[in-house]
C-alpha cells in the first residue's frame, strides 16, 4: 500500500531514513555528513515543511518513504529498505508521489549509488558531485511527466529535445487552417524551442505532449481564465496529420482532462471549433462534451467570416 503519510507517522519515515542512509551511502558522507544529515532529518520543521509519502509492507510496517518540498519542485528524502531494491517499488512510490504532487521541473542531490535508479525515472545528471557539510552528491534534474502511457501513444509534459519533431509536424498547413492566427505559419524549430520554453514558467502542468514512436506528435492546451471565470479553462489540440482517424487524440483528450481536473481547481473546459472542422467536433462529443452553440461569423479567418461552434465539459460529469 502506497498513501501520504500523517505526522504522527513522520518518526518512522525519519528513523528509516537514517537506517538506509547508514547502510547504503557509506561512500558518499564522513562524520561531518552524518552529523549534517542527521540535523536535517531531526528538525521538525524541516521535515514538517515536506510533503511526505510511504510504502508500506503487509505487516504496516514502512518499506520505504519519499518527502518532496516546494510543490513538487525537490525530493529531500528517498529511501527504500535494502530488500526491496530493484522490485519497483520505488518505481511505484516515486509515480504516487509525483501525480499527488506535480512539478513540470524536479531536482534531486543523488548520492552515487542511487543515480541508475534515478536516471530510470528520467533524471539527468546535471553537474559534477559536489561535497557540502561532509556529504557528497551529484545534482540531478527531471524535466518531464509521463501523464498516460497507452499501446499506441504517451501522454507527457514537454521536453527541449522535442523542438525537432515539434516544427516538423506543426509545419502543416491543414493544421494551422483550424488554428488561431496567433499560431506562427510557417512554424520554425525556433517557434518550437520558444514554445516548450513557455511551459517551464507556468505553475502545475498545462501543456500535454503527444509521443507516437519516440517522437513528438501533438499537444493537448489549457489556457486558464480570469476574474469571474477563473475556474475554467478553455482546451485546445492538434495531433500530426499521418496520426488522423486513428482515436489517439480522443483518448489523450480524455486523459489530459482527467488529470487537469485532479490537479487544478478547474472545474469547467471549453473549446471553440471552426464549422467546417467536423473531425474536431466528432472528438469533442466522444470525449463527453455538449455542444452549447453556434457563434455567428465570430471567426476570421483565410479572409473569409466562419462560425464558431462552442463546446463545453464540466467536471461532475467526469467524475
């Protein structure tokens, strides 16, 4: 059983804490480390400031616990009993953990034994090992979150390396018909780096990629309102041309909306399909969106008046 932990549960994830950390980065610190970790996990309110998740055998004792702080930005504590290493379950509690408590960016000092386990939750290294207060360790990064994994796609958050793929595909004209002029035609790779940077300064997750075959091929959008409206949000997607009538982007639909309502205050999406966008319209309704109107000549576009039809979800109907 996987669950977050109560503070009165916080002793025994700081007590095995300090168990696998004696056991298992012996190379890493000297008496000053120790002394220094020790510190730490004995502050109250440097571990009350944690949001702290365990792993629990069938007897209830603890297998493991993970603590994040800074919204999900940092893991502080991860720690798994020697017995239970390379079973997945850290695996298992690092996902809890993370979809409890999303960050589209996610750091760790890693002691040197744990960075294959790291770099297989996709952590990469970002400097050399650094030794402060007696405790060496490397500094590692996260950039991305594997939202769904499905047999014919993955739904995660951007990474720099999909630039490539992403002007590749975008670089379509059928696409950018049924799009906003704000989306650039012809769409450079500098276009793509731009737009993967953006969500890097959001808070929470807004953006969806859509990988087909390792490569990059569609976005699933939420653009969050204001003011009165500040618990909607308005939705927006394109998938690559060669991926068309397949149901990918119907399914990925489903998912991102699931997760975006499970991790915002959202509570209401909505989107603005192009009349002739029939295609558009067909994913909409299978995703479990009505139809609320049509919208006269409100849309400019290729110098001729279209009409707009809107389309609305809301979350009681999902859940």
């Amino acid at each position: 059983m996987i669950r977050k932990l109560e503070k009165n549960e916080y002793h025994a994830a700081v007590e095995l804490s300090l168990q696998v950390y004696v056991e298992c980065g012996k190379a890493d610190f000297d008496e000053e480390g120790l002394n220094a970790f020790k510190s730490f996990i004995y502050d109250e309110k440097q571990i009350d400031a944690l949001a702290l998740y365990g792993a629990f055998e069938n007897d209830g004792e603890l297998a493991g616990i993970i603590g994040i702080k800074n919204s999900g930005k940092h893991i502080s504590l991860f720690f798994i009993k020697p017995q239970y290493h390379r079973k997945g379950l850290g695996k298992e509690l690092f996902s809890y953990a993370i979809n409890d408590c999303p960050s589209v960016e996610m750091t760790v000092n890693s002691s040197s034994y744990a960075v294959p386990f790291y770099q297989s939750l996709g952590f990469i290294v970002m400097g050399e090992k650094q030794t402060v207060q007696g405790i060496s360790s490397i500094p590692m990064k996260r950039c991305h979150t594997i939202i769904a994994k499905k047999e014919n796609y993955i739904l995660r958050t951007w990474q720099a390396e999909d630039a490539a793929s992403l002007s590749n595909y975008l670089n379509n004209k059928k696409i950018w018909d049924n799009c906003r002029d704000g989306l650039p035609y012809p769409y450079s790779k500098e276009n793509a780096k731009a737009f993967i940077d953006m969500p890097q300064r959001k808070e929470g997750i807004h953006d969806f990629c859509i990988e087909i075959n390792g490569e990059a091929v569609g976005n699933i959008g939420f653009v969050p309102c204001a003011d009165v409206e500040r618990f909607n949000a308005e939705v927006g997607y394109w998938l690559a041309e060669p991926y068309w009538n397949l149901g990918i982007v119907t399914d990925a639909l489903k998912e991102a909306i699931n997760y975006y309502f499970a991790h915002t205050d959202k509570v209401r999406v909505f989107a603005t399909i192009f009349e002739h966008n029939i295609p558009s319209m067909r994913v909409l309704e299978k995703a479990g969106f009505a139809k609320v109107g049509i919208l006269r000549k409100a849309i400019f576009k290729n110098g001729i008046f279209i009409d707009a039809h809107y389309y609305e979800l809301c979350k009681s109907v999902v859940e």
